[in-house]
C-alpha cells in the first residue's frame, strides 16, 4: 500500500516566531518534510518573521540546522539536494507584532493573489495585535487565513474576547485555531473506526460500553516552558484542549459527513452535554522529586507553586447515547511513561453460561494514540488444552506499523498534516470558537471549585501512575484505570 501524495495549491506562508522553540522544533521540519514528499511546489515562499535582526541568509542557516535536528531526533538524514532547494524558499523579515517595524516589507512583498497563511507562533498575548496589524496593512483580505496556536485564552472570558478581537478582522472561516492532536494520524483513525466500520457503532452506547477511560500520559517534565505552564496547569494546558477533544470524537454523533461545520456542530453538542464537575470527580497532583530527578517545585522555579502537573476526572454526559456511562481521563507530567490511549470497555455478558468459577472478562476495545499507534480488541477465549472451560483474555491486536508496513506507518507529524489542511482550507481538524468557549466554560467552572475551596493539589512519585487519590477514583465505581504502559 503506498500513500497518494495530492500536491496542494501555491501558497505563501509567514510564520510570526520564525525563530521559536515550535517553529525550529515543529513548524518547519514539518514544512520541510512536505516539500520532500513532493506536495510543497517550489514556487512557495514561507518567510519567518520576529524581532530578531537576520537576513534571509542567515535565517536559512537557522532553519538547515533546525531540519538536521529534528531528522535526526526522527533517526533520519536529510537530504542535502532536497534542503538546498527547501531553503531557496525561506525569507525573513525583522517585524515587531506591537511595533510598525517591519510591516512595510512584509506589505511590499506581498502576493496578493496567492493563498496566504500566516502563522501566529507567538505568545498569546501577540494574537490581538498581529491580527489587528495584518488588518491596518492591508492583508487581512480574502485570501488571507491566520493559524493561531494554543494556548487560546485562560478561561471563558479571554477566550471570548480573544474570538472577538479576531472577529473584528477575519471570518471564522479565516480562523484555524490548532490542537495538534486532532492532526495526530489516530485520532483520525477514531473517526474511521467508529464511522468506516458497522462492527462498532451498534454497541458505541451505554447500553453496552461500561466506561470509557482516556490516558494522555507524559515522562517529561515541564522541562523549559515552566513559567507558561506554572501558569496554566494540567486542566488548562491538556484537559481543556486535546482530551476533550478525543473525548469528543469518542462520544459524538456521526456528522451527516466529513465536513467541518457537520463535525464541529456534533462536538459541541457533546460538551454541552457535559454535567459540571462536582468536588469528588477531579483529582489533581504535583509531582515531588525522586531519584536525582527534580520536583514540579524546582522546575519552575517556583517552591510555592499549586499548580497541578496532573488532574484525574470523572465525566459524565447527559444525553440518550451516553447517560450512565461515565468518561474518565487522567494527563499528567513525569508519569511512568509516555503512553496515550483510549480504552472502551464493555460491559459483561448478560449472563454467564459457564458458571462463576469462569470469572469476569470483559472485551475492551483500545485505540492506542502513542507511541506504538494501533488498535486492540480483547476477546474472551478457552484457554487452550483439556480439562474443563476455562476462559481467558487475548488481545486482537493490530499494530499499525505491522498491518500497513513500514512505508506506511511512517505517519506524517501532525502539524505536517494540520498545516497542509490550512493551505487546502479545510478545517475539520481545527477548532471552531464556539466550541472553544463551551470547553472553557466546563473546565472553568472545575478550576473555581478547587479555588474556592483552596485545595491544593496531591504530590505524587516521578514515574508512578499519579496520586493514589486518582486510582480511588475509580475504585469506589468498582473499576480501575489500565496501566500505564506503551
Ligand atoms: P518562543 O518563546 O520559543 O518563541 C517566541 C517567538 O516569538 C520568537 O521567534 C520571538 O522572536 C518571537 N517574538 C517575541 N516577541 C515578539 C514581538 N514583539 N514581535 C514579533 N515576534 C516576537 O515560544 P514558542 O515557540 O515555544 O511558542 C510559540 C507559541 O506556540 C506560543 O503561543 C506557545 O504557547 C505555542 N506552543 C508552543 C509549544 C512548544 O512546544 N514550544 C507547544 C504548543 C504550543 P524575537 O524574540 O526575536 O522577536
Ligand atoms: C502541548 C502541551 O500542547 O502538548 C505540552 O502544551 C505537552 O505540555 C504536549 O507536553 C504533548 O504533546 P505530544 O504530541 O507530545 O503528546
């Protein structure tokens, strides 16, 4: 099976934060391995642009090392002849997002007829004034589009304000708000199991489905962006975005079809179907030091930091499909491995034909996200040889890279895919502000809870599974979260 490489249309790019941690470690890798796989025509021009003074020599010389670094974390070599006619593409101009340094190169080479995107990697609190800029410079027109990274807003009210400031400039249809999850190659697949399949969506309710457990499990640390994340937390920088979207993907209808608004109108629905949080469904940690390792503590720099590193819910969704089959999903930091997945459990049998001593066994249906992507099905079998029947558990299990082959489990990164999406102006895969502001005002009403109540959060070891208070959770419903485990 080879993957058809379908070149999109000309383009051209700016990326504001040319030179940042995401651009250097994401943005034009990505960009780069686009162009390899022949869907970036040459006749692109992607111009990086911060306050840093550069020529375009010198920024291609920060983007060749940017690319050798991320081939190489990636276990591949670039290729010289494909960098040197990548780098022929790239510009810079010296610009300042609060200033009017530099918007008058930026104007002056401007191809208006050319789909453009400009990238908005910068601190949030840029985003109001770049969009206003591109505004009073004349390229915030029709072909214009603005991609706007996360974090989007702290709470309901910034988010708001921020949507309306990028109203007063651009049409929502302008707008890609990312959660690069939603790029990730398997959480598309969750579309494609629920809504490419019949074995699935005949059980996908609570008549069958006992709970659904997410896990976005991290080993890092903070690592160097404690101060943003000091300030945000687990809730705000994980919760809010990436898990409720897969929560989303998981619960949701299925879209009349695969398009933007039709998939983005039935995520909605499933947030606002979200019962508020009450003070015993979240659980959330900080992890302390251990083994050499630092703790949350110094690696923000901050000792009386109650920020959470980890949070554990229990979500419950009131709708037909769903009322009394609860959610749970758990993210955290410095936990005992990166391993992400999604595990649908079902409920037992109606009735046992072979008796108590058979025991308990329960198909669990697992999307598997990172880092091994895959499916895996448990089935109840006989356990092999004479004797009496006695029933064991076996995994269907179908890794991806096994079933496809090599070539084509090489899943692209997900903003090479998100990316592309923004030039092909397809957003089904980016966040519509609606539904931006319905995630913030479920998870703001939970962080005012534990405000008001002035609860700190739980320590727990570097390299567990979390605090004990989490596994709780679950065990008083009779149930228990998976291991943690690539
Ligand atoms: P960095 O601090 O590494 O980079 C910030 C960039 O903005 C630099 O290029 C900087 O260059 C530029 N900049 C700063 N001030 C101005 C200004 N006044 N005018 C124009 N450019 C300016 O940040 P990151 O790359 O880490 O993050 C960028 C965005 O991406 C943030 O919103 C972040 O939340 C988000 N993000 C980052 C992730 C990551 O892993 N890094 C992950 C997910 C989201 P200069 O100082 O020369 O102007
Ligand atoms: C980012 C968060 O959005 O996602 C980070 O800000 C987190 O804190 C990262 O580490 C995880 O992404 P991934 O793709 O490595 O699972």
């Amino acid at each position: 099976m080879v993957s058809r490489v379908i070149p999109v249309d000309p383009f051209d790019l700016v990326i504001f934060g040319g030179t940042g941690d995401l651009a250097r470690r994401k943005i034009l890798p990505a960009l780069y391995r686009r162009f390899c796989a022949g869907q970036i025509e040459a006749d692109v021009q992607i111009t990086g642009a911060a306050r840093r003074e550069m020529d375009a020599d010198g920024y291609r010389a920060f983007v060749a090392e940017a690319i050798a670094s991320a081939e190489m974390a990636e276990g591949r070599r670039p290729d010289t002849a494909s960098q040197a006619e990548f780098l022929k593409m790239l510009d810079y101009v010296t610009i300042d997002a609060l200033g009017e340094a530099g918007w008058d190169r930026l104007s002056a080479g401007t191809r208006n007829e050319r789909i453009r995107a400009y990238y908005f990697s910068v601190a949030p609190r840029f985003f109001g004034p770049l969009a206003e800029r591109l505004h009073l410079y004349g390229l915030a027109d029709a072909s214009a589009r603005i991609v706007v990274e996360k974090p989007f807003g702290r709470d309901l009210a910034s988010a708001r304000d921020l949507n309306r400031v990028l109203a007063g400039y651009f049409n929502e249809c302008q707008i890609y708000r990312i959660d690069h999850y939603l790029g990730k190659e398997t959480v598309q697949n969750l579309m494609a199991i629920r809504f490419g399949n019949m074995l699935f969506e005949p059980l996908w309710n609570s008549q069958y489905v006992d709970h659904i457990q997410i896990t976005v499990a991290e080993e890092h640390g903070v690592g160097g962006r404690g101060d943003y994340y000091d300030r945000a937390g687990a809730m705000r920088d994980m919760m809010q975005n990436h898990l409720m979207q897969l929560l989303c993907l998981i619960a949701m209808e299925p879209p009349a079809k695969f398009d933007p608004d039709a998939v983005r109108d039935e995520k909605l629905k499933v947030i606002r179907a979200l019962d508020p949080l009450g003070a015993g469904d979240v659980v959330r940690g900080q992890y302390r030091a251990a083994e050499g390792r630092p703790g949350y503590h110094e690696e923000v720099e901050n000792p009386d930091s109650t920020t959470e590193s980890f949070v554990a819910l229990k979500a419950r969704i009131s709708n037909w499909r769903w009322a009394g089959t609860p959610f749970y999903l758990r993210t955290g930091k410095r936990l005992r491995e990166r391993a992400s997945e999604i595990a649908v459990v079902f409920k037992d049998a109606p009735h046992s034909i072979f008796g108590d001593d058979a025991g308990r066994h329960r198909n669990i249906l697992t999307i598997k996200l990172q880092p091994n992507e895959g499916i895996e099905l448990g089935v109840t079998i006989k356990e092999p040889g004479p004797g009496g029947m006695r029933l064991i558990d076996v995994p269907l299990d179908m890794t991806f890279a096994e079933a496809l082959g090599p070539q084509d489990a090489d899943f692209p990164d997900a903003y090479e895919r998100l990316i592309m999406d923004v030039i092909r102006g397809n957003q089904t895969l980016f966040m519509r502000g609606d539904e931006v502001e319905a995630a913030w005002a479920w998870t703001d009403a939970a962080i005012r809870g534990w405000e008001e109540r002035g609860e700190p959060p739980l320590t727990y070891e570097t390299g567990s599974s979390g605090p004990q208070e989490a596994l709780t959770l679950m065990l008083r419903d009779g149930r228990r979260w998976r291991e943690i485990k690539a």
